[in-house]
C-alpha cells in the first residue's frame, strides 16, 4: 500500500476541528495522513518485536483509551489493508484504540493553535 493511500476521513477531520472553534490549514491532512502511515509502521515493527502475527490496539500507543461513541475518523478497510500490506493482521480493537489516538492529535493541535493566537490548524500543530 502507497503512504499516499488516505487512512483518514478529511472532511470528518474538518468538522471536529470545526467544532473545536478552529479552522483546518490546506497541508493539514495531508501531514496527519502521512504521520499514520508512520504509526502503521511503527505498530507493526511492535508486533514483529514482540513475536505476533496481529496488529493490536495497544501497538499504536495510543495516547488515551478509547471512547464509545466518538466520531470514526479513519477509513477501516484503508487502515486494515495497510496493516494488511505489511504481513500482520489487524486485531478488533485496533480501530478504536487508532481513531482516539487521532483525535487526541487534533485536540492537541487545536490547543496549540489556540495557545499561539490562531484560529487556524497548521500541519506544524500535530504532535507528531
């Protein structure tokens, strides 16, 4: 799988941000996508490490646990696939535990915005 294949929903990204009174840069979802790739990497080079053959949640080390009912952010069958591209399979609790991780990243961005006086997410917000 390319690392330009899209993971993420980017007008679902626009609306949280939206609802977090702030406005999305033009470079910004591109920026976040590509940092996922870089995670889908990195969790399967944990599972590698640790001997597994699947993917779990917790190789994303997510920075918060997941939460019912929050908006789903990323393209599953993009997310499994680009696990999948790389030998491993994808446990059930991967998605969420991904997805919080994401919006994590967007309300730590947001802040930063906000702390810099601006109303505007820029790709240098991430926390990436």
């Amino acid at each position: 799988m390319s690392d330009t294949e899209t993971l993420i929903v980017g007008n679902q990204i626009r609306e949280v941000i939206k609802s977090l009174d702030s406005k999305t840069s033009g470079d910004l979802i591109d920026t976040l996508n590509k940092h996922l790739h870089a995670l889908v990497k990195n969790a399967t080079k944990r599972t590698e490490a640790n001997g597994r053959k699947t993917v779990r949640g917790y190789d994303f080390l997510a920075s918060e646990s997941p939460k019912e009912g929050v908006q789903m952010l990323l393209v599953k069958s993009k997310v499994i696939a680009a696990i999948k591209s790389t030998g491993y399979k994808t446990s059930s609790d991967v998605m969420d535990s991904f997805n919080g991780y994401v919006h994590w990243v967007i309300r730590e961005a947001v802040a930063r915005a906000k702390a810099n006086g601006r109303s505007t997410v820029r790709h240098h917000d991430l926390s990436v």
